[in-house]
C-alpha cells in the first residue's frame, strides 16, 4: 500500500480536485519519474491521469489506503471529480457505464459513451486557474493547487473575482503522464476575453455541481423543459414550441453567445442556429453536453435549483400522461396531458378551441382525439353544397392555381386542399398535365442551351449542363428516354499506353544508387546506410512498388545495405584511423567516444579490442581510407 512508503499526505484543500490532490502528493514526497508515481497510485504505469474524470479509482483508493482523503469511494467521486457535472443529463443506463468505468476501467471509451466527443465541445479542456484564487491559496495554505470550479466546461471567467481565467494547453505538458500543478501558469498565461455573461455561465455551472443531482430520467426532463417552454409563450399558432423563436430569444439573452469560448459550436450554422434545443425537447435520449442544458436552464429557470424544483413539482403531478390521438390524423401521435387536462378534455361544457387553447395543442388534435373516446363534438356549419364543389373541380381541371380557385369560389385553401384530396381522378388529371407542361418547357430550354453552345463553339453537352444543368437534372429523372436519344456524347480519345523500357529504367537507378553509396559514404558524421534511406532519393514508391523489374537495382541495393554491425565496424575504423594520426596511444575507450556508437555489442567490442591490440603491437599505421 502507498501508505506505508510516503513520508506525508497532504490534506484535501477547499474545492480541490483529485487530481491536483495526487499531483500536491507526488510533489511533497518527491515521488520519482510519471510512471513510477502512477504504479505507486494507481498500481499501473500506463494510464494517462485525467483532470476532469480520473481512472481506476477503487485501485487508487485502495493504495492510498489511510492517506487518502475520502472516506469511501463515493466521496471521492462526489468532491474530487466532475461527475456531478455530468450525472443529472445522463440517462441512468449511461451513468451506470461511466461509473464503472471511473471506478474499474482504463478510460478507453469514457467520453464516447457520454457523447461528448460526439458534442464536439472538445473532450479534453486546458487546465485554468485564477491568478487572484492563486495568491489566496499561497497566503491561506501555502501552495498552489487546480480548484474544480475554474474545470468546468465552457467556463473561462472566475465566479468570485470576475477576471480572466489563465490556461494551461495540455501540449504545454512536459510528459503526458506528468502530475502537474499551476505554479508554472503565469509564465506564459492565455487570456480568454469575458463579460457579465461568461461570470453568470461559471455561477451556473458551479451551482450544478453543488446541487449534486442524481440522474434524471429524459423523459421528465425534457417535459419540464417543453412545460417552461410553453409557460414563456414559445408557441406556434398550432399549439406546438416554437423553437425558431426560442433560439432568437436565447441569441438576444446571450447577445450571441460573444466571448464564449463554444460560441461557433453554440450558433451552429446561420441556417440553423442553435439547432441543439429542439432535441433537448423532442429527443431527449440524445445525449448532449451540459453546456446545452445549463443555457436553456438558465432562460427558462434562471438558476439550477429553481430547475430542480421544477423537476420534482412536474413529477408530484403526474404528467406522464399519454393518451392516443384519433387514428386518422396519424397512427403514432400521442397527447401529453396532466390529468387537469384530461379532465378539460372529457369537459364537453368546454368547446375544442377552448381546450386547445388550454392544453397547447391544435384544434384539430383535440377534435381528433373527441372523436376517437366517442365524445360529443359541434360539428362545423357546411357552407359548401354540391354544385360549388363541381365548379371547384372543373377550375382545379383547367390547371387553375389552387390560391386563385379559393379566392374566386370564396373558401379556404385548406377547403381547396380538401377537395382536391377527395377526387384523385382530378388530382391525377392535374399532375399529368403539369408533367407535360414541364416536360415540353424543359426540353425547350435544354435543347436551346446545347444549340447555343455549339454555335457559339463553347463546347458540348458538359457546357450545355453548366448553363442549364437544373433541365439536364430533370429531364433525366422524368424524360431520360428523350434525353439520351437526342444528347449524343462524344467520346473521348483513348491514349496509347506508354510502356516502360525497365532495362533502361534499371540502367540509370543503378547508376545513380552507386553515386549516391559513394556520396552518403563520404560525409561525416557517418550514417547507416538503410534501404529507405538509399530510396528516398530515387523515388521511393516507384522503386519498391516495382523493385521485381529492377534486378541490377535490387543486387546493388542488396549490397549497398548495412546491417548494424556493419555500420558499427566502419565507424570504429574511422575513429582507429584518426586517433593513429594524432599519435601511436590508442585506447579502447578513445575508440569508443570517437566512434559515437549508441549500442556496443559483444561482437562490435570484441572487434574494436583486436583492432587496437593489433595496432599497437605493430605501432604502425595502416592506409585506412576515411568514410
């Protein structure tokens, strides 16, 4: 146990994370390199520790034994990690992965199963630190250490002193497996510009992570949300949210999210910003980051705790009712109602409008849903007789426009719609038609625009598609038949295959592989001469691609490699050959240091001693040609 092989085990600071905890540890006890302080910890060298969500912690824990600072497992999961950041917008099947994970796992796989890589809100934040929190902590407790509030995601802004957090890039990181602390921040700090919005958004996170939710279920969740939703007015004239309105207000509120750090993942895209809020609502299985959830609480609650109120009040009342919708409408739709609406619902003093004006829905789902419990309804006044629909369908035959039949009979385009849907002969009358006028419009054009591009020699049927590429597209979906028969293509010429004298191929490589031998030889200081090596000159992929056709090649090449013991015997006959110039004492570990030999093998030492045995007992010198 590490218990029993440190010296002293700091107690846990105020807000301090685990991992600033280990690194505070390894630190006072002047525990060795990464790996041997992570064997001593973790009882393996090979993770790499996480800041946020750290690893096997029940071997952790069991190491530490009584140095730790957490009672049980539990608390360590509670205080030094960011797990109950996490935990209340995990569904509890997820939560009960990842927890398995931080206690029993590696990490492989951790933040996939969250969805945050999937979120791309980064999976792996800098380290930040407050400058003013830094000195407070030196002044009240003598060091420096990563607190778990200036950790949270998307936060750049101290919650207390509304400044600038500094950051430190992972990749500033010495060794990835290295417990750092932020005593080397200020050196080289990175300011994130802020404003109220960016201390509002660090508040709120922090009070998330004090509230210490357990998992929601999404389904509550997401009620809550479309609950609060309604509450504000986002809705539709049909009774449904208005999410386009709901992400302009959310724009307004957090003036474009500027100085967000997440502000282009936030908008998304101009065509559809802030696309994440409707599957906070419709979808709610999807999981997303908690940066999306706190946004959208923070507009519709205003703080985390008054969110949760709102959970658990929604839940007491039971508004988990679903009640099918009238099988005509739609075989799937259902109707979320609290059971004070079930009972306007069944209320038939209430008129339908009166009820969806109520519940939020249409008048049509309520009349639908009266309909199929078999509850008496008013039906609507009919104000078309039989002859004004046979007017409408001769006007609808002669391809009149469906606004212009409504406005001259004097009924809705909804009723045209409608009696349009009931006569199919006419409506397949209709569309024959209007394929045929398309179809003679469309060749029209078409055949224009490849007549144009021939006459004025800009080309053929690819420079007819650039102009008139929309008629190309519809023709071959509708009249390929014609479009074929009348666009002839012209093909293209086929070039004659060059073929490839190899003879001569193999005549000029070899050549210039034995310049290049003599070349790599020569320099100094000398290096193995390796197969890639050799080919990079000569185009390597070509040559080992087709290295079967190249035999002179492939011999010199063969020759020209050399093995280590090779490469080690030139450089000890170098360095032998200029320690004889400089005098007639030679020394094997002269030999060595001169000939710069990272591995000295047996063979290579055996062969360096014979060499200057056999040198000095001659006490001449040799002709040696220097590589």
């Amino acid at each position: 146990m590490l218990s029993s092989r440190i010296a002293y085990a700091p107690e846990l600071l105020p807000d301090e994370l685990f991992y600033s905890w280990l690194a505070r540890l390894a630190q006072l006890n002047a525990i060795g390199s990464p790996r041997e302080c992570l064997m001593r910890i973790f009882g393996i060298n090979s993770i790499v520790p996480s800041v946020d969500l750290p690893t096997r912690l029940l071997a952790a824990q069991q190491q530490m034994g009584d140095c730790s600072p957490f009672e049980t497992l539990d608390d360590l999961l509670e205080v030094g990690t960011l797990l109950p950041y996490h935990r209340p917008f995990l569904n509890p099947a997820a939560y009960s992965r990842v927890r398995e994970i931080l206690v029993h796992g590696d990490g492989k796989g951790l933040k996939v199963v969250m969805g945050r890589v999937a979120n791309r809100f980064g999976a792996n934040p800098p380290l930040r630190s407050c400058p003013a929190c830094l000195t407070e902590s030196v002044t009240r407790h003598g060091c420096f250490y990563w607190m778990r509030r200036h950790q949270l995601p998307g936060v750049s802004h101290c919650s207390i002193h509304a400044i600038p957090l500094q950051a430190l890039p992972l990749e500033a990181r010495t060794h990835r497996q290295r417990l750092v602390l932020p005593v080397a921040v200020g050196q080289t700090p990175v300011r994130i510009t802020s404003g109220a919005g960016q201390v509002r958004f660090a508040e709120l996170s922090e009070q998330l992570v004090s509230e210490a939710m357990p998992a929601l279920d999404p389904h509550r969740r997401s009620a809550t949300y479309e609950a609060a939703t309604r509450a504000l007015g986002f809705v539709t004239r049909r009774g449904r949210v208005d999410f386009a309105e709901l992400a302009s207000a959310l724009r307004r509120r957090f003036e474009e999210f500027e100085g967000f750090e997440h502000q282009e993942r936030l908008l998304a895209s101009a065509a559809s910003p802030l696309s994440w809020i409707r599957p906070l609502i419709e979808i709610p299985e999807r999981s997303l980051h908690p940066i999306c959830h706190l946004l959208l609480i923070e507009f519709l609650f205003g703080s985390v705790t008054v969110f949760k109120s709102a959970y658990a009040i929604h839940d007491a009342q039971g508004t988990s009712v679903l009640i099918p919708a009238y099988p005509d409408i739609s075989q799937s739709t259902t109707i979320r109602l609290s059971a004070g609406h079930e009972a306007a619902l069944r209320d038939t003093s209430m008129s339908c409008r009166q009820v969806a004006a109520l519940t939020g829905h249409s008048v049509t789902t309520i009349v639908a849903w009266r309909r199929s419990q078999t509850i008496p309804i008013r039906e609507r006044r009919k104000t078309l007789s039989p002859s004004k629909v046979d007017q409408i369908l001769g006007a609808l035959a002669s391809q009149a426009s469906l606004p212009s039949v409504a406005e001259r009979f004097g009924v809705s385009l909804s009723s045209v719609y409608r009696i349009l849907a009931e006569h199919p002969s006419t409506r397949q009358s209709r569309g024959d038609q209007a394929l045929a006028a398309q179809t003679t419009l469309r060749r029209g054009r078409w055949s224009a625009s490849l007549q144009s591009c021939q006459n004025q020699k800009e080309g053929g049927v690819v420079a007819a598609r650039a102009k008139a590429g929309a008629d190309y597209a519809w023709l071959y979906r509708h009249d390929r038949a014609w479009l074929l028969a009348t666009t002839r293509v012209t093909p293209r010429p086929q070039r004659a295959s060059l073929r490839v004298d190899w003879v001569r191929r193999d005549a000029d490589l070899s050549q210039r592989l034995l310049h290049q031998v003599e070349l790599l030889r020569a320099e100094h200081p000398s290096r193995r001469l390796t197969k890639t090596r050799l080919l990079r000159v000569l185009g390597e992929a070509m040559v080992r691609r087709n290295l079967h056709n190249l035999p002179t090649l492939d011999t010199h090449l063969t020759q020209a490699i050399e093995s280590a013991y090779a490469f080690g015997v030139r450089r000890i006959e170098f360095a032998l050959a200029t320690l004889i110039s400089n005098g007639p004492d030679l020394q094997l570990w002269r030999v060595k240091r001169l000939a710069g030999l990272r591995v000295w093998s047996a063979e290579l030492t055996a062969y360096a001693n014979s060499q200057t045995d056999k040198l000095n007992a001659q006490n001449t010198v040799r002709t040696h040609s220097l590589p």
